[in-house]
C-alpha cells in the first residue's frame, strides 16, 4: 500500500542544564483515499551513528510523535501493511 509520509518538526529548546531536544511529529495517511495508516512503526536513525535509532507507532488516526535528544541529521523508516 502506498501511503503519503507527512512530518512537522518542532523544535523543543530547553534551559538550564538539559540537552536540546528536537519533537518530530507526523500523520501516516493512505495515498489513494487519504484514511490513516494505523499502527505503523516509524523510526529515526541518527545519521552520524547508525546504532542510534528512536521511533513510535502511529495511533489509530495516523498521528505519531518522537522525542529526539538533540537536533541533527536523521534518517527515516516507515514499515506498514
């Protein structure tokens, strides 16, 4: 099934003594009728070390949302039905 990847970075800045912190969020919708793709895994792999990845699942309406621990260059992995 083909599908239509939407994602909407945000950048969460923190103060004090924490790290910066990047949100990536997105919605997974089917490409030919736009209804959403339910429970696919979504994973950000760190560009600059590949052991590195985080990642989530799309909820029933397609949204997802991942916490990365610092801005930088990611790559991106959808598996779904």
């Amino acid at each position: 099934m083909r599908f239509i990847f939407t994602l909407v970075l945000g950048l969460g800045l923190l103060t004090g003594l924490q790290a910066q912190q990047i949100s990536v969020s997105g919605k997974l919708l089917g490409a030919q009728d736009q209804s959403p793709i339910i429970g696919a895994a979504i994973s950000l792999v760190s560009a600059r070390d590949t052991t590195r990845s985080w990642g989530n699942f799309s909820d029933v309406t397609g949204n997802f949302s991942i916490t990365l621990p610092r801005p930088g260059n990611y790559l991106h992995i959808v598996t779904g039905k």
